[in-house]
C-alpha cells in the first residue's frame, strides 16, 4: 500500500530583501486595487470581495507573473478580466456607488441635486467600459498603453472610451442636467 | 491662417500628461485658438482632480484581516517563484549534488518523473488556503449540491463531494484552483481537534494506479490516487495510517468505480 516514499524538503533559499520589497510593494497596490475595484462594483463590500478574488487568482497563476514585468498592472489585469468575465461569487445587490458618496452627512433633501453633481456618482452613471477606462487613466494613472493592455482592448478603443466617458461626466457634472432621470443622453 | 492638427487622443493625452514633449507646441496652439476647446480641457483636468479627492475620502476599509492574509501568501508566493520546481526536485537535486551528478542535467528526467505536478500544486494550495482559518472559503458546507454540480460542470466529470463526517472529518467548503492549467476542485475538512485536512481532485489523466503513494512535502503528507477519471490528492499534517485510511474511505465512495 505504501508505495513509493520519498522525502521532499522546502527550498529555503529566499532573499529577505527582495521578499520585503515584494511585501512594500504590493500593500501599495492593494490600495490601487481597491478603489478600481470601488470604481468597477460601486460597493465597498463588493470590491473587497473583489480584491480578495483577484489575489486567490494571484496566487494560483503567481508562476505566470513574469519577474520584471509591471506587478501593477498584472495584477490589474487579473482583477479586470475577473470583473467582466463574472465568473466570480456573486453577492446579494449592495449599497450603490451613488449613495456612499453622498452619505458623507448631506441633508437627504438635496440628495437629488447633489447626486448629479456629485462625481463619484457621476462616474457611476457611466458605462462599465468607459468607467473602466477612465478609472485605469484618470485615477490610477496608468499610461495609455498599460491601460489598453489591461482591458484587452486596442489603444484607439481606450482613447474613445476615455474620450466619451469624460465628456458624458462634464455634461453630467455640469449643472446643466439636475434631474438625474433626464441625464441619460441628454445634451443641453 | 490655418489651425495646427491637433487629435482629440491628443487633447486627451495633454490632460493626463502623456502627450509627447514635441507636441505640446501644436497643442497650445491650436487651444489657444479655441477658448471653448480650452474649457473644455480645463473641465477634464477639474473632474480627475475632482474624482480622485472624492475617492480619497471614500472609506475602502484597508484593515480586512483575509485580505492582509492573502496579500502576505502572494508575496511569499512571488518571493520563491521556483517553488514548485523545487520543492520536486530539492531531495534529489540534494543527492545528485553529493553524487557530482548535478552538471549533466541528468537530474531534470530522473526527478521529473517521481511526483506529479498536481500533488505539488494540492500541498501548495494546502498551504495557502487550507491552513488558515480566517481565510474565506468560497462555497459553504451547505451547499454541497451546488458545489457537486460546479465542480462537475468545470472538471467536465460527475464529482460528488465525498462525505466523512464517519471519520470525524466536517466538510468546510470548497473552492476551485488550477494546476497546469487545468481545474483543481479543493475540499477542506477539519476534525474536532480544528485541524484541516484537504482533498484535490482533478481530471488531469495520470498513469497513476488506484493505490495510493505516500510523499512528504515538506511539513505535510500527501496521498494521491487515481479512480476512474479522476486524480485524487490528500494532503494534511497527519500520520501515514490515517492518511490511509481516509483514502480507502474516498475509495470506496467514488463512484464509477474502476477504469
């Protein structure tokens, strides 16, 4: 029954400095992630989730992180493919991104006005591509390139997505356009 | 006169800071033509300031205790990015060394061969994801159908998620990995005593007999069979016989039976 038997030990050649490194970095981008994955779901709950399910996912293809490559943007990525492909758990609809923002002690009777104006909520409103894209650019300050290679997208389909998503985000923030129910498609 | 060409991906760009110093020129010139333009990109500057403070004061909770867990196993993971490799090949790699046989290369076929890849992966993934109790564990106990039927849809095989309460084994919960590219369904029990002991199963097709081979990896013992369709790899702190015996028990249980 006790067929073959053999001893393995662990490999304990690790370089402390470079683990540390590692560590450093890496709790640097964990805050990057979150508020990407903030911009993406609109829920806190939901993006910590998400930040979770991209580091399991980290982990299990950590052979694939290629050293000298952007840990950042691999990371990114993973979390990016992991949002739109939904395959992850999914959790009960939260709190939306409109209301955390503007749950910061605004009397409930300009909650109307001031969730237009408001542009994290604003953000919200946008399409999934275009918050993504202008979440990676405008927020993360990656370059046009890496946020291209992120999304799996050409660099001229970033460049409109970003174009499109910040001109809707100007019309909506505005002024112009109080009622959030007329913004969609409005112009003035 | 005539206006210099300017892109709107160029107008973009001037906003975030990466147009090309040489175009900046042809930039500023072509907005210094067009005030309604010019606002236009003073707006986008204001809203990504804007945004960006908004988000600052968003509460995103960096203290999650699973997340900080899990953040720690990524980095060990990324700090020995030939753990695997090595982890199968230490022991020998240990002897041939002392044999001088190291330089000839003769090591990679010989040691190739001695523990397959998924065992190596099941006592990693025990490491990382069996062992701690915080760790969030993505299907619950109670929902072993559920899990049954995913795991089936993404092993491509009927897998049924083996009970052992009889040897005082509790079902945890269960999540799905990869091993070479292939899916590794993971299941986590644990005894009264609040030790974990975890099963991998994959449909990796193995020249592996129905028997069951012992290795230790490291501070661990895994187990690993094949029945039928499926790879079996146990792996926990625990003594041979009792490893034994819980893969008998898997054994029996299976169903589809023999090849």
């Amino acid at each position: 029954m006790l067929a073959a038997r053999s001893s393995i030990t662990y490999w304990g050649a690790r370089s402390a400095m470079t683990g540390q490194a590692v560590i450093e970095q890496l709790a640097e981008h964990i805050g990057g992630l979150r508020r990407y994955a903030f911009a993406l779901t609109g829920s806190q709950p939901e993006a910590e989730d998400l930040v979770q399910d991209t580091l399991v996912r980290a982990i299990a293809a950590a052979r694939s992180f290629r050293a000298g490559g952007s840990l950042r943007a691999w990371l990114f990525s993973i979390m990016h493919n992991l949002f739109v492909s939904g395959v992850r758990r999914r959790r009960p609809p939260v709190v939306a991104l409109n209301e955390e923002a503007v749950a910061v002690g605004q009397a409930p009777a300009q909650l109307i006005v001031l969730e237009v104006r408001d542009a994290l909520a604003a953000l919200a409103r946008l399409p999934e591509t275009q918050r993504a894209a202008l979440s990676l650019v405008a927020l993360e300050d990656f370059s046009y390139e890496q946020a291209a290679k992120i999304q799996g997208i050409p660099l001229g389909t970033l460049m409109s997505r970003l174009a499109r998503g910040r001109e809707t985000l100007r019309q909506t923030l505005d002024g112009e356009l109080r009622v959030p129910l007329r913004v969609i498609g409005g112009k003035q | 006169m005539s206006l210099p060409e300017v892109t709107e991906a160029e107008l973009q760009a001037f906003v975030d800071g990466q147009l090309p110093a040489e175009r900046c020129t042809a930039v500023l010139a072509y907005l210094g033509q067009r005030p309604a333009e010019l606002k236009r990109l003073a707006d986008y500057a204001e809203h990504k300031e804007e945004l960006r403070r908004r988000l600052e004061n968003v509460d995103l909770a960096a203290d999650n205790p699973a997340t900080t867990e899990l953040e720690r196993a990524l980095a060990a993971r990324l700090t020995r990015p030939y753990y695997s490799r090595w982890l199968r090949y230490a022991a020998t790699v240990a002897l041939l060394l002392a044999a001088g046989w190291i330089s000839h290369g003769l090591y990679q076929n010989y040691v190739e061969s001695r523990i397959p890849e998924l065992v190596i992966k099941a006592a990693e993934a025990h490491d990382v994801f069996g062992v701690d109790q915080r760790r969030p564990v993505e299907l619950t106990a109670a929902s072993m159908a559920e899990m049954a039927d995913w795991f089936s849809n993404r092993l491509g095989r009927p897998v049924e998620i083996p009970v052992l309460s009889t040897l005082g084994l509790h079902l945890i919960g269960g999540r799905l990995l990869t091993a070479d590219d292939r899916p590794m369904a993971q299941l986590i029990y644990e005894d009264e005593a609040g030790q974990r002991l975890t099963l991998c199963l994959s449909s990796e097709p193995l020249e592996l007999g129905e028997e069951v081979e012992l290795v230790e990896v490291g501070d661990l013992t895994a187990g690993y069979w094949q029945d039928g369709d499926l790879t079996y790899a146990l792996v926990g702190d625990r003594p041979d016989e009792q490893l034994v015996a819980i893969a008998s028990e898997l054994g029996a249980q299976q169903p589809g039976g023999r090849l």
